[in-house]
C-alpha cells in the first residue's frame, strides 16, 4: 500500500476568524466605495454644477471622485489578496 500523504494543517480556529474577517471587512469597504462613486456620479451629472462661478466646486468633486476611484482600485487588490489568503489557509 502507497504511505498516505500526511495532510496539511489547517490554521487554529482564531486565525480563520481573523482572515474571514479580513476578507469580510474588505468586501464591505469596495461596497462602500462603488456607492459613495455612485453618489458623486450623480453630483458631478448635475448640469448646474458646470455654470460659470462654480468651477471650484466642480473641481472639489472631481477631486473627490478621483479619490474615490483610485481607493476603490486599492480596496478591491485588498479584497483579492484576503481572499487568497483564505483559500490557502482553507476556509471558503
């Protein structure tokens, strides 16, 4: 009979908490993000927003979004690689 291949070990329990944990508090933080994007989607569509006298608030929120959107970018490589990180460890 072939020798059984011994098993890799499963992390303590409190481990896979904190990596689930991770994963979940990073999934919230992309789903807060894509919202607050969607908010400043629609400041930025207001047409009264581009009229003469208000170019500094269009730059305010412009600036906001671009913020927003490169968080998000970050969030989500977040997310992923707490997500690997439960795979290996062997919670789903």
């Amino acid at each position: 009979p072939k020798p059984e291949k011994p098993k890799a070990a499963k992390p303590p329990r409190d481990e896979m908490q904190a990596l689930r944990n991770e994963a979940r508090k990073s999934e919230e933080r992309v789903t807060k993000l894509t919202d607050m994007i969607g908010k400043l989607d629609k400041i930025l569509a207001d047409q009264s927003l581009y009229l003469p006298g208000r170019a500094q608030e269009a730059q305010k929120w412009q600036h906001k979004h671009s913020e927003a959107t490169h968080a998000l970018t970050r969030a989500e490589t977040l997310w992923v690689e707490a997500l690997e990180k439960l795979e290996k460890a062997g919670g789903k």
